[in-house]
C-alpha cells in the first residue's frame, strides 16, 4: 500500500523568503503525485500535479514542485512567500483515482 | 469554488443518531469520493462511486454507509454516532485523474 509522509508538521517562514515542503512517498508504481493547499475553514484546493515527463511541475499561486524517484520525494517550493500563503499543505499519492494523504505542513508566515 | 457542493455546512448532533450528507459532484463528472478529515487520523479516504456503483473502499466503518444517486450526486450516512466521528467529511469529484474537493461539512457530536 502507498503511504506519504511530510516530516515537517510545522514550518515559519518570513514573508519574500523562500519556502520548501517535503514530501516522500512509498509506491510500487510510478506515482500520481498532488500537492493541495488547504486554508482555515476551507476546503481542498490542487496546487499541482505529476503523472508522467518533466520532472518540474509549475502550478497556481507561483508554486512548483520536483519529482524525484531516486528520492521518492515530490517537494514542493515558492521561491518568495505571501502572507496569503498562511495555509496547510497537503502531498498527496494517487492510486486507482484514490488519494493517500500525508499528515501535512503547517505553513505560518511572519511579516 | 472548485463546483462540487455539499450539504449541510455545518452539523451537530448527538452521540447514537444518525445524519446524512449530501454530495453534489461537477457538472459531468462520474466519480464522487468520500474523505474523512480528523484531528487524530488526518485526511483519509472513505469510499468510491462511479456512476452509481461502489468502486473503492477504504478505512469506512460499518456504521457509516454511502450511495450514489442516477442523478449522481451522493449521500454519506453516519449511523450510531460516536464523539470520535466529529469530523470534516470531504466530497470530491474527479476527471482526468484530478480530484476537486468540496467544501466540506464539519460534524460535531456532543
């Protein structure tokens, strides 16, 4: 069975600082591969994905993330952080359309 | 807004009653899945439909019991409630292997 871990639970970052989430996942297969920002009190928003080919994926809101099978990670980065970026993230590995989340990074930004 | 719907927003009730929430999925979209958002398990995947018939099962306790309807929208029934099944239960809707989620329904059991 797939799992996902995020080692960071909690993560403070200054606002115009760069900002990297950790992802690594355990799958048999060459993965689906999400990351979904989630803000207080809202749901599920897809900030981007990875099926197949280039190994950098661009998404909303100026995110990117890298997949990496030598690693099994797909980490995600902004390189200058917004206030609105106060949220939680969520990696996320897709199976047969089935999401397996990680427990997810609480992202605080300090101004 | 993602175009998924769900209904109710909010809802309280008490330990040993039963409740049901409504899942509009997108317009066209087949697919409607079932997520269980807690404090203590985090977000974990409850259970599939497609098309009206039960796809995929995950970590769905017997209590709970879902069905989609020819209209596809979709019902999760929460029976013999316990305190621990206060939760954010998410619907998503998919296509092209991406999930859109709605905004949920917070269930609060006292």
């Amino acid at each position: 069975a797939q799992s996902v871990t995020q080692p960071d639970i909690h993560i403070t970052v200054s606002e115009g600082a760069s900002l990297e989430l950790r992802c690594n996942y355990s799958y048999g297969a060459t993965p689906y591969l999400f990351w979904y920002v989630q803000s207080p009190g809202q749901g599920l928003q897809l900030l981007l994905k990875y099926f197949s080919g280039d190994t950098l994926v661009q998404g909303i809101k100026g995110f990117e993330a890298e997949f990496k099978r030598s690693q099994s990670s797909f980490n995600l980065r902004k390189p200058s952080v917004h206030w609105s970026d106060a949220a939680e993230y969520f990696c996320a590995v897709g199976e047969n359309y089935k999401l397996s989340f990680g427990a997810g990074t609480t992202v605080t930004v300090r101004a | 807004d993602s175009g998924v719907t769900q209904t109710p927003k909010h809802l309280i009730t008490a330990t040993g009653q039963r409740v049901t929430l409504r899942c509009s999925p997108r317009s066209g979209d087949l697919s409607v899945y079932w997520y269980q958002q807690s404090l203590d398990q985090g977000l974990q995947f409850l259970i599939q439909y497609y098309n009206g018939e039960e796809r995929a099962k995950g970590n769905i306790l017997e209590r709970f019991s879902a069905q989609q309807f020819p209209d596809l929208h979709s019902e999760l029934n929460l029976s013999s409630l316990e305190l621990g099944d206060s939760a954010l239960y998410f619907c998503a809707s998919s296509s092209n292997n991406e999930q859109f989620f709605g905004p949920g329904t917070r269930l609060t059991v006292l």
